[in-house]
C-alpha cells in the first residue's frame, strides 16, 4: 500500500516532465505544421516520458512498478500548453535550492570596485561635460539659427513692404489709368449721344415736314374729292330726289286711282243691298269698316249715328249682308287705305 501510495505523485511528475523536455522540439513543430500534427505530437512525446520516467524510477528504486492499464491523455491547446510550460518553470524555480551566501570582499576586490565606481564617476562625469558641451553648442546654433532666421524673415519683411509699395503704386497707376480710360470712353460715349440724339432730331424734323406736307396733299386731295363727291351726292341726290318725287308722284296717282276705284266699287256693292227706310232724305250716318286681306268683313261699328236707330240699322246691315268686298292687291295700298275705313251713308241718292 505504502509502495503505491509513493508512486502516484511520480506519475503527476511523469506527465509534467514531457512537457518541459519538449519546449523546444514542440515550438519547432508548432511553428512548422498545423495545429493537428502538433497536438498529436505532444501526445505522444508526453506518453514516452512517461515510459521513460517509469523506466528510471524501476532501475533507481529496483522497486516493481505496476504499469496501469490505461493513461489519460488530454489534448491541449497552443495557450493552454504555454501556460502548462510557464507553470513547471515557475515551479522548478521554486523548488531550486537557494544560492550559496555570497562571502565578504577582498581587500582587492573592494580596490578594484572603488577604482570601477570612480571610472564610473569619471564617465558619467565626462558624459556630463559632453552633453553640457553638446547642449551650449545646440543653444549656440539655435541662436545662430534663430538669428538667421530673424534675419531671412526682416529680408522677407523688406521685400514684402517694397512689393506692397510696388504694388500700391502699380495699382494706383492701373487705377489712374482705368479712370482716364473710363473718363475718355464716358465722354466717346456722350459724344456719340449727342450726335444721334442730334441726328434723331433731325430725322424727326424731317418726317414732321414730311408728314406735314403730305397731310397737306392727302387733306387737299380729300378736299377735292369731296367736293367732287358732294357734287356728285347733291346731283345723284337731287336726281333721287326727282326721280323719287316722280315716282312718288305716279305712285300717289295710281293709289289715288286704285283707292277711288275701289271705294266706288264697295259704294256700289253695299248700295245694291242696302235698304233705305222711309223719310230718310236727310239722314247721314258713319260707319267704320274694318276689311281682311281677302276683303272680308271684319268689323263694322257706327262711328256717328244719324239719330235713328232704323236708319242706322239699315246701313249696318248692308255692310253685315256683302261679306266680302273687292279690294286691291297691293298690300301697302290695302294697309293704309282699305284695313280700316269711314263710309258715309247718306238717305238722299
């Protein structure tokens, strides 16, 4: 039981061993193939230290070791296999036995520790001079540049002031010149303004006078033409006149004669049906008559009456008895003269 119990922390050490003894041949191989070859290749460098170790502890101790039947191989990753490898180092510096106590110096070593500490002091003391030196040469060619460079910018300063001057000059002659230039066109201009505001005048005047003269002929020739056309309106006038008063003249005589010839005719007609009443010599009465187109009777009223009422009667109904009277074709004639009419009606033949 006891032998057992001693051998199970050498198999912890046996699977921490492999990992130190291939730190470098692992790193190789990880940096060379892939992350698969170099798995495996822990696996197995971790399975022969462990047969190795095993091997030693039988041949130190001639002690029987029981080989199990199985070892538990985990596969690890790259950063889980460096932390592995930092944790045995830390270890094995940890169990390392603790340095020999260091033994008191010798008279010349103490000597030779005083000369290098004053070789020390002497170089850093050098080393300061240098740096000052270096530092004043710095500042010394700071200032020199510094110096220049004042210089280059006064130089710079200069000739930007002369060409500002130049400049202004240049510009102010520029100006100078564009305003006499400016001023000559300005006066080119009013120049020729003037010319053809006289010329326009002078072309205005002239289509006045020519508009004026030509007003004049057109006005006399108007003139002349209506007078010539008022003579000829006053002749043609005077010739409608005559001929209108000619025609007016038949017109009235032929109306004068249609309208007498057929008055006889309806006095003829109506006497031929009109009976008159005794004791009526002296009677006279007015009746108003009112005809169609076609010469019927449309209305008949007595305008003034004779004082009896049988004489009036009789009149009446000679008019109410014919119906139709003869009237003229002419509708103008008809309208004035047979549309409506007075006829006397008297008891004397």
């Amino acid at each position: 039981m006891s032998k057992r119990t001693n051998h199970a922390p050498s198999r912890q050490q046996a699977s921490a061993v492999p990992a130190t003894g291939a730190q470098g041949s692992g790193s190789l191989r990880l940096e060379q193939k892939s992350t698969r070859f170099w798995v495996a290749s822990v696996a197995l460098h971790t399975v022969i230290a462990v047969a190795l170790f095993a091997s030693f502890n039988i041949f130190s101790s001639r002690e029987t070791m029981v080989i199990p039947d199985s070892i538990n191989i985990r596969v690890v990753s790259l950063a889980e296999l460096k932390k592995l490898q930092n944790q045995q180092v830390e270890q094995k510096r940890q169990e390392a036995p603790p340095p020999p106590p260091v033994e008191p110096p010798k008279q010349q070593e103490q000597e030779e520790q005083r000369k290098a500490q004053e070789a020390e002091r002497q170089r850093q003391e050098a080393e300061k001079q240098r740096q000052a030196e270096q530092k004043r040469r710095e500042a010394e060619a700071q200032k020199k540049l510094l110096l220049q460079k004042k210089l280059e910018e006064e130089k710079k300063e200069k000739e930007r002031k002369e060409k500002e001057i130049k400049d202004k000059e240049r510009k102010e002659k520029e100006l100078k010149d564009k305003q006499q230039k400016e001023k000559q066109e300005q006066e080119r201009k009013r120049q020729e303004q003037l010319k053809k505001e006289q010329q326009e005048k002078e072309r205005k005047e002239k289509e006045r006078k020519d508009k004026e003269l030509k007003e004049k002929f057109e006005a006399f020739k108007k003139e002349q033409e209506r007078q010539q056309a008022e003579k000829a309106a006053q002749a043609a006038q005077a010739a409608e006149q005559q001929r209108r008063a000619q025609a007016a003249a038949q017109a009235a005589s032929y109306e004068q004669g249609e309208v007498a010839r057929f008055m006889r005719l309806i006095k003829e007609r109506v006497e031929q049906d009109w009976y008159r009443p005794p004791e009526a010599s002296k009677l006279v009465v007015y009746l108003e008559i009112s005809l169609f187109p076609n010469g019927e009777v449309a209305d008949v009223k007595i305008v003034e009456s004779s004082g009896s009422p049988p004489f009036d009667r009789s009149a009446l109904s000679a008019v109410q008895q014919r119906h139709r009277f003869p009237v003229p074709e002419n509708k103008d004639i008809f309208e004035r003269h047979f549309r409506k009419f007075n006829m006397l009606f008297r008891g004397e033949d």
